[in-house]
C-alpha cells in the first residue's frame, strides 16, 4: 500500500499541498476512520448529506461522458470558470497551463475536423487529444476541487459549477425518461416464400440533415407490428433490439398481402407511435400452385357432382308426377 500510495502521488506531484494531503489520507483510508487528520475527516464529514441535485448540475455533470461537443463544452467550461477566478483558486500555474493549452489546442482540431479538409489523422488526433483532457479533468483536476473543498476555499456550488459531483452525491432525478417522440420508418424486403428482411430507421424527414441513418439517441428498443392487408388481424408482434431483422412469417402467409409498421420506445412498455405502413406480399411456391391446381379440379367436380344429383333429383320427381298422373 505504501508503494502504491508513494507511486500515485508521484503521479500527482504538481497538485496544491491540500490534494496531495487529501490524496495521501485517502489512500490510507484516514478519511473513512475516526483517526484520520482533521483536514480529511472534515472532508468525508462534508460529505454528509447530499442528495438531489439539481438538473442542471446534472447537465454539466453528464457532459464529460457525452459526445464530443458535450466534453469539449465540458472542458471549456471547467477552465474559463478555473481563469475567471484566479488568484482567488489556488491551482497549480503548470496544471492551469496545461489545461489552457490543452483546450486551445483541441478546440483548433475541432474546428478542422468539422470541414471537409480534415483528414483521418486529424480526426484520431483530435480523439486522442480529447480523451487525454478529460482525463486530466477527471483526475488531477477533480482531486485539486475536492481538496481545496476539504480546504474550505471552494463551496459545493463551486465544484458543481466545475461539473463535479462531491462523493455521495446522487443526481436528484430518478424518474424515468420520458418517451421518444422520433418517428420510426420501416422498410421490407421479400427474400423468399417464408422470410422477409426489415430495417428500421430514423424516418427521412428527421435524417435530412444528419450524415448517417440510425437509431435515435437513447432508443434501445422498436416495435415491430403485422398484419393482414386490412389491418385488422394482427400476425406478429415484437420488440427488438437491430436496426436489420430477418423475420420469419407464420405458417399460411404465401400469397397473401401484409402491412408492416415499426415504433421506437425508450421503454417497452412506453405507447407506440407508429410512422409508415408499407404493404408486401408473400410468393407462392411451387407446391402452393399444385395444391391450388388440384383444389380447383376438385372443386370442379364437385360441382359437376352437384349439378349431376340436382339433374337427376329433378328428373325424378317428373317422372314421379307423371306416374301420380296415370294412376288418377
């Protein structure tokens, strides 16, 4: 543990006395026991107690973990707001110019990377330069807020502004999301007489102005709903988790119509709201034809049969009224 300890804060040299103080009583677990320094038992004292935050500290909280617009923001914030109160926060200078440079450099890259001159390599530099700050965020930067808190230079407020949570916060939202208002399009192929191959989309209209088709954030789940040509006799119903599915159709579907529509849900229980209806129809086969073929043949004679008994059934009953006739 020792070790350990002396390697991590080797790593962290160039916080403040009051994080590597915080950093070597945590990793001693002086800050969980009642023997620890007065500095840190302070700290875990003042930890005491928080819950439901806010949604817009959740906001900031949850940029770090976005896409690359969200950390991007999330980092610039964290400096502009570290800079606006300098001399006030005691940050290491050779931290808060790396973090300056950092941003800096990284903002230029995504700029390039937003035209049309940006090459993979920029791209996989950018990504490279972007995940090396938030880390740099996550780690040195988080544990110098937390010890100048310990400290009592910075409030909750102010760490929270940095888009940090204290240790035993919680987000005070727990509610569920709501539902995706995203109108699904559904697509289908026929591969043969018993499969059929469907893509669910994001409808066209929500594309135009996106670069690739695909699922809407947050969306893990779409509906998937069949039924016969008049809509009303329901053939397959189920939840999915792919943008592509290979379904297989019941037994008696060949030759015969269908209409396919698909939903997005967010949860599987939310209520489907349901975009285009495309209407397919299944082959027949082979085997279908005959069997059709030999149906009709059968149910010609029979009907001949029939019309064969009725001739005769009326025949009879002539020559019965003519035999009453003879009789009277």
């Amino acid at each position: 543990m020792e070790n350990l300890s002396a390697a991590v804060l080797n790593l962290f040299g160039t916080l403040s006395s009051h994080a590597c103080l915080f950093l070597s009583s945590l990793l001693s677990g002086e800050v969980f026991t009642p023997s620890g320094s007065g500095l840190t038992l302070a700290f875990a004292l003042g930890m005491a107690g928080y819950g439901n935050i806010a949604e817009g500290v959740m906001t900031n909280v949850r940029r770090w973990h976005g896409k690359i617009e969200d950390r991007f923001t999330a980092v610039n914030n964290l400096v502009n707001i570290i800079t606006a109160n300098q001399p006030a926060w005691p940050i290491p200078a050779d931290l808060l110019t790396q973090l300056t440079g950092k941003r800096d450099d990284l903002q230029s890259l995504i700029h390039l990377c937003r035209t049309s001159h940006a090459s993979p390599a920029d791209r996989a530099l950018r990504n490279s330069l972007l995940k090396s700050t938030v880390s740099l965020c996550l780690i040195q930067v988080k544990i110098w807020a937390y010890a100048e808190f310990s400290a009592g230079v910075l409030t909750a407020d102010d760490v929270h502004l940095l888009g940090f949570l204290l240790p035993g916060e919680i987000g005070g939202r727990r509610s569920r999301t709501e539902a995706t208002n995203i109108v699904a399009e559904v697509k289908v192929k026929v591969i043969n007489e018993d499969f059929i191959r469907v893509v669910i989309d994001r409808s066209a209209g929500e594309n135009a102005a996106l670069t690739a088709h695909g699922w809407p954030y947050g969306v893990r789940n779409a509906l998937i709903v069949i039924t016969s040509a008049d809509g009303k006799t329901e053939v397959y119903r189920r939840m999915t988790t792919r943008l592509h599915n290979k379904i297989r159709m019941p037994d008696g579907s060949h030759g015969k119509q269908f209409i396919i529509k698909a939903s997005f849900l967010k949860h599987v229980d939310d209520e489907p709201h349901f975009g285009n209806a495309p209407t397919f129809s299944m082959p027949l086969t082979t085997e279908d034809l005959v069997v059709a073929l030999s149906r009709q043949h059968h149910e010609g004679y029979e009907a001949q049969l029939r019309e064969e008994i009725e001739r005769q059934r009326q025949l009879i009953e002539q020559l019965s009224a003519q035999l009453n006739a003879q009789k009277d």
